[in-house]
C-alpha cells in the first residue's frame, strides 16, 4: 500500500521560495505605502484644522455684525436684547449654540458641533463687549476634500500594489536563479555519483554472496557465518540506498512512499550497526513503546536512522553507552537517540545540523560533517524535523514525524 506525500520537488521549492520573495517585496511596498497615506491624512487633517482655527479665532475678535461672514460660515452675535445670526443657519444649530453661549469663556472656546442631519461643524465663541459672538463654520467641505484625497491615494496604492506584486514576481524568480540551478547541480551530482557506485557495489554483492555461500558450506564458527550473512545485508542495504539516490535525483520519480513501521526498522538499523558500536567499546539499547507507523521511504528513513546512530556511537567514549527510543505523541512519532558523550557545546548548538559543520570533539574516522545535516533533510522531505533535544548529559537528537491513521 503506497500513497503520495508531503515531499517536495526542486520545482515546488524554487516556485515557493519565488512565491515568498514577491508576497514579502508586495507587502514591505505596500506597508510603505500604507504608511505614507497615514502621514499624509494626518498631516491634511492637522493643516486644514490649524488653517479653520486660525481663521476663526481671527473672525471672533474682529466681525462687528452678521452681515459679512467669512465664506462658508455664519456669525451669531447675542446680546442683552436680541439674538442676530447670518441668513441661511442651519435651524438644528439653534439648541446647541444657545448651550456655548451659557458659559462663555474669558477667551475664545473652539468647539465641535453636529446639525440634524450629522452635518460637522466647528464653531467659535468669544465675549466681547457685553456682548458674545461666534461664528460657525461648515466642514462639509473640507470632509470632501479628505474624501477626494483618500480615494486618490487608495487607487494609487492599489495600483502600487499590483506594480509592486509584478515586481516582486520578477525579483523573486532573479533572486532564486542560483538556488535553482544548485539544486539542478546537486541533482546532477547524485545521479552521476549514484550511477558510478552501481557497477562496483553490484560486484561487491556478487562476491560477498560468494563468500557467504562457501562460509555456509564450512565448518567455520556460526559466529563467522552470522558476519557473512551480515555483510551481504549490508552491501544489499547499500545498494538500495544508492537506487533511492538515484530514484530521488531522477525528476520523472512520483515519490510515492509507503507506510513504515519504525520499530522493525529501528531493530534491523541497531542490528547493523551492532559491530561498529562493539568496536567502539560502546553499548547499544533500543526500546519502543507500541506501534509507530509512519508514511515515507524505507531506505531514507533507515539511512538516517544510521546516521543518527552512527553520530552517537562516534560521540561516547569507550564504556559508554547509546539508547534509541520509539514512542507515540498524539500525531507524531519520536525516535530519541541519546549517548553518553561531552554533548553539543552551546556556541554549536545553532549550527550543528548545517553541512560539513563538525564539531571537533571526535577522532578516528575523517568526518565531514554531512549526517546530521542529511538527516535533517530527511526529515523536512517527510513533513517532520529533526532537533537537539535537552539532555541532563550526553546529546539527544529527535527524528519527529508525523505519525500515519
């Protein structure tokens, strides 16, 4: 039974890495330009209500009658007797301008007044001369303009909007160019090695199955046949991980993957590496807590599984130990491999899964740095992650993915 996952193909990762680079070029251009119309708005809404307060102040002090008001306003000037206002004032201002005249102030009171009809308007009022004049002026005009402005700088921020979108697109694709043709040069790489290693591991299984055939037929020690038989396991688990190389480097592979049972496949992994632990004087533990099924290929997983093994083995000192553990949390599967070494410094600790980084605390074998960063690649391929997990000692590196129904 096979399905197709979550992996993703050098394609998908250079359209989404395009797609990102436009969507964030189109929102820092449209977050200026956002930006922008605020500060203009404000800096318009400030001018025109410093410009109305300045002129009506000025009106206040110097207007003697209500026959010339200043344009798109109304003067109301009440005295012992009589109330006197401009022709045309709105009658819904009578109620609320009688209420500023009950308290005037000693100078002059600027103050926001709504008509019947939810028209704005900001009115003045001074005493003066036994006597107290304000003068009313209409906003509606200046509402509109705002208005004006506002939609300009709406359908101009739209139109910067899909220019900068269009931008974005273009950079994006120049941006990941190199990413793309690295990942056709990796491709390339893998297939071209992958395809060198065929011919030479093809006669290695040959002879190994030979020498597997005559050690059967002796009466060696079943010790020695067991090694044998291991030795074709190994150059057969060899072999598939160059063809998963080579189906993964080949553009036309589907990636259809299957459901993987991590607790045989973590069996069969400690199995394997059983003789380099033996030889490094260290203790391999496997324990797992119930089913843990998980949706991938079986060669990748197992492969990195290897190099997490491999990498604990290399960090524990002669007598230590290594324990691989399996268990169920909620949707996801966790393979915890813990050793016995100086652990991860915390200065390496941001860097530790990045390739050819190698944190010099091993000896022995020439390491290059590659298993942790292609466990991780692993890892992403099959929707899961690989992170360094606290540990009281040693190191402890989680394989997380996502647990298959």
């Amino acid at each position: 039974m096979s399905s197709r996952t979550s992996l993703l193909g050098d394609e998908v990762l250079v359209r989404r890495a395009a797609r990102t680079v436009a969507a964030q070029t189109a929102g820092l251009v449209f977050a200026a330009m956002l930006l922008l119309v605020v500060l203009v708005t404000v800096v318009v809404v400030r001018g025109q209500q410093s410009a109305t307060d300045a002129m009506l102040r000025s009106s206040v002090t110097t207007v003697d009658d209500v026959g010339d008001p200043p344009p798109g306003s109304w003067l109301v000037i009440t005295d012992a007797q009589q109330v006197s206002t401009s022709p045309g004032l709105p009658a819904g201002l009578s109620a609320p301008l009688a209420a500023l005249r009950r308290h005037p102030a000693s100078g002059t009171r600027i103050s926001d007044v709504a008509g019947d009809s939810l028209e704005q308007f900001r009115v003045a009022t001074r005493a003066r001369g036994g006597r107290v004049v304000q003068v009313v002026l209409d906003l509606t005009s200046q509402h509109e303009q705002r208005t004006r402005l506002l939609k300009a700088m709406g359908g101009a921020t739209v139109l910067g909007l899909l220019l900068a979108g269009l931008l974005g697109v273009l950079v994006g694709r120049r941006a990941v160019r190199p990413m793309a043709q690295a990942l056709a040069l990796q491709r390339s790489f893998v297939a071209d090695a992958s395809h060198e290693l065929r011919t030479p591991l093809t006669l290695l299984s040959t002879r190994a199955q030979v020498l597997q055939q005559a050690v059967d037929g002796s009466d060696l020690p079943e010790q020695v046949r067991q090694d044998a038989r291991g030795v074709v396991g190994d150059v057969r688990g060899l072999s598939g991980v160059v063809e998963d190389l080579l189906l993964a480097a080949d553009p036309r592979s589907d990636d259809r993957h299957e459901l993987v049972d991590l607790e045989p496949l973590v069996a069969a992994v400690v199995a394997t590496a059983a003789a380099h632990a033996t030889a490094a004087g260290v203790t391999l533990r496997s324990q797992a807590a119930g089913p843990a099924v998980v949706l991938g290929s079986p060669r990748a997983l197992r492969r990195a599984l290897l190099s997490l093994i491999d990498n604990a083995i290399d960090h524990s000192p002669d007598g230590g130990h290594v324990v691989i553990s399996v268990s169920r949390q909620g949707r996801r599967v966790v393979i915890a491999v813990s050793d016995s070494g100086p652990g991860v410094p915390a200065e390496h600790a941001g860097s530790v899964l990045r390739r050819f980084h190698s944190g010099g605390q091993r000896s022995g074998r020439a390491h290059y740095g590659l298993g942790l960063a292609l466990t991780h690649d692993v890892a992403n391929r099959h929707g899961g992650q690989l992170r360094l997990a606290p540990s009281p000692t040693g190191a402890t590196f989680e394989l997380v993915l996502p647990a298959a129904d």
